[in-house]
C-alpha cells in the first residue's frame, strides 16, 4: 500500500493505482471528461488537473493530469488549488465555444463561474467535445470502425470517408460511453442503423425480444470461439433459468 495527502487528508491506496481514482475513492470530486474506468486512461480533457507536492520539494509544486499520474508514498495533493481552477475555466470556455448547446457542458461551465463563453462561437455547435471515448472503446472491442480525422477545428469524429464502415457490429458501445450523447443511432426489434448502416437484430428465442445485432453475435462467436446458440438467449432470459436451477438445485439439497 502506498501513503499520500490528500487535501490534508491522509489515504492508502494500492500500488500502482492513478491519482485519479484515488482522490475520488478519497471522498474527493475531480473533473473527468475523457476518463472510463473500462479504459486505459487517456488524458485527453485535461480537467482532471491536480497539484502534486513533496515535503522535500520546499513548497515546489507541479500540475499534473491525474488519471494518469501513479500514486506515490508521501505525494502530497491539492485538487482545487487557484492555478488548478483557473486551468480548468480555460478548458471549460474552450469546450463551450465549441460546444455551446450541449448540456453537459453548459452545466460544468456554469458551475466553474462561466455562463457564457469568452471566445467566438462555434458557428456550427456540435455535442462532440472529441474526449475519444468512443473510438477508444470501439478500438478496445478490436473493430476499430471509427477514428478521429482532421485537425484544428475541423477535427470529428467519423467513420472512414465519411460512409457506412464496413467494421461496424452495431454494438452501440460508443454510444453508450459518450458523455454528451452525441452519437444518433434508432434501433427495435427487427433493425437498428448506427454510422449510416443498418444492421438486422437477434431476437430472444425465450422472450422475444431484440438483445444483439445478427453481426454482433457472429463478431464475438468468431473471435472468441462462444457457440453461435449462446445468443439465442439474452442475458435477462439466461439468468431467469440460471435462478431456477440454483433452486431446483438448493431444494433438492435441504430435501
């Protein structure tokens, strides 16, 4: 176990754990737009900022992006020093230029002080405050099917060219991790289209109901070597008959 301070607080935390989750386990609220804990940590958004000291350091301090920082024995942190705020105000006002309509960011900038961005508008606001968390995820799941293209302010988020990818299951895991939910997608029990491509669902063969695109199924039942039938159920129908078992099993034990 490893020892810091943490806004005076004392903490132990495991080796090897980033500052990040540590200061938030701590009882402490650190600003994260870019940071899951399903990925590795990326330090794209830059409002997880701290300040980091050492008793030896004689009152030296440097900022640094703590979800990717280690925790270390006798580091001392400060999360909301003056220097550390004002950083994030600029993040924030650069966000809200960019992204003037989305809620998120309107309540984040608001509650750092700032109702109203300081540089020009965005003339074509968009939701996609380009925190990569939808093409990381989608890289993590081994498709890859989407990536960030451009540079400046021409930068987003697209699929190859600008089409239908080819790579794409459906599985709307980049949806999901969005935090502006910004990525449109319409799905139902027969069909669901996602990045301009349309996608047919697998239905429950117990209750009917759409759980996973057809593609999806035959991605993971490729890579992983899972039988094609464990799709047939959804996960909600396997574990109404993994209970009834366990209580056949658990009666048939006290009989």
């Amino acid at each position: 176990m490893v020892s810091l301070t943490i806004n005076g607080k004392s903490v132990r935390a495991r080796e090897g754990a980033y500052l990040l989750e540590t200061i938030r386990s701590a009882g402490f609220d650190v600003p994260a737009l870019c940071n899951h804990e399903a990925l590795e940590p990326w330090g794209g958004c830059r409002l997880c900022l701290v300040d980091v000291t050492r008793a030896e350091w004689n009152g030296w301090k440097k900022m640094v992006v703590s979800c990717m920082f280690p925790v270390e024995d006798g580091l001392i942190v400060e999360t909301h020093t003056q220097r550390v705020e004002e950083t994030r105000r600029v993040v924030l006002d650069l966000l809200l230029a960019r992204c003037p309509d989305a809620p998120l960011i309107q309540k984040m900038a608001a509650e750092h002080g700032i109702e109203r961005t300081s540089y020009e508008r965005n003339p074509e606001p968009t939701d996609c405050i380009l925190c990569g968390l939808c093409t990381r995820v989608c890289d993590h799941i081994g498709v890859s099917a989407i990536s960030s293209v451009n540079r400046g302010s021409g930068r987003e988020i697209a699929p190859p060219f600008n089409e239908a990818p080819p790579d794409c299951i459906g599985c709307l895991a980049c949806a999901e991790v969005c935090p502006t939910n910004c990525i449109p997608y319409k799905t139902s029990d027969y069909k669901r289209s996602i990045w301009g491509k349309e996608f047919e669902m697998l239905r429950c063969k117990v209750c009917g109901k759409a759980h996973i695109t057809v593609m999806q199924a035959g991605y993971y039942a490729g890579k992983n070597g899972v039988p094609g039938s464990y799709f047939e159920t959804c996960d909600a129908c396997k574990r109404k008959v993994m209970a009834e078992q366990f209580a056949k099993l658990s009666s048939g034990a006290r009989g």
